[in-house]
C-alpha cells in the first residue's frame, strides 16, 4: 500500500470545511495520520452519501491499526533476525557505542535502544526516542531503508 499522507486521506474527506469536527478538512486528514482523530469525528462522512468515501478511508488507515505513533510497522513475521535495523538506527547507535561498529548493545541494553534482537527477531523496545517522535521531528527512514527483509515499514 505504500506511505500514507495527508492528501491521499483528504481526497475522500467531504471536503466541506464545514468544521462539525473542529477543524477545515485538510487539518483534520493530518489529525486522522496522526491517530489524534477519528473517521467518527466527521459527522458529514457518516451520512449515507459519503458511505463509499468511509469504507476507502477505513481501508486506507487500517494499516496504521498496527503502528506506532511514528507510524512504524514492524512484521516480526517476515523479520529473519539480521539486525541490521539494531546497528543502522541513529538512535541506537546515540545510546549504545557498539551500534557504531556494527555490533549488538551489550547487556544490559540501555532503556532508550529503539530496536533489539530477542528470540532470533527484531522487536521495538522504546520508540520514545525515534527521531520521528521526539522533536524537532525528521523523516527519518533509514531503519526501513536498510531492512534487507522490508520487515520494517513507515506508514506515515
């Protein structure tokens, strides 16, 4: 399915800045990436007419059920446990030196390490400090750029 933005949200919103929600359409698609809204805070998009509009916004934010709030989704599934993720996080290697040298954080892992390897797979142990989170906020990607499995993916 690929990012999901605010424009592609807002494409099938009303789009009648009518503000029952709060907020002008384009605000409240933003609000609706960032999980702060929800499709029932619209009020003109559960009348009947725009039911076709709420079954495509339901299906296109449904992804993003599963991530976390910097909209990351990580598929312990399809992760084979390279840790790539481990070493390439900018994060992980700010807490844990050895990151920077392509090894693993020694025990015991610092609190604010992102990714870890337990039981042969990548699992998030603190999303507090991505720098998608934490401002100033970048758009960074590079955990899902280096993933080698595409286990790692950025919905936002």
């Amino acid at each position: 399915m690929g990012t999901i933005n605010a424009l592609t949200i807002y494409k099938d919103l009303p789009k009648l800045n009518c503000k029952k929600c709060g907020m002008l359409c384009m605000p409240f698609a933003v609000e609706l990436m960032k999980k702060t809204k929800s499709l029932e805070d619209c009020p003109p998009l559960m009348e009947p007419k725009y039911a076709s509009n709420l079954e495509k916004l339901r299906a296109l934010l449904k992804p993003m059920e599963d991530a976390t709030d910097t909209g990351i989704v990580l598929n312990e599934d399809v992760c084979d446990g390279c840790g790539v993720c481990v070493i390439a996080c900018p994060v992980n290697s700010r807490f844990s030196p050895e990151c920077l040298s392509g090894k693993a954080p020694q025990v015991p892992v610092p609190e604010d390490i992102i990714y870890v390897l337990e039981d042969g797979r990548c699992r998030i142990k603190s999303i507090s400090q991505c720098r998608r989170y934490v401002p100033p906020k970048t758009n960074c990607r590079i955990c899902e750029i280096f993933c080698p499995r595409y286990a790692i993916e950025i919905k936002v």
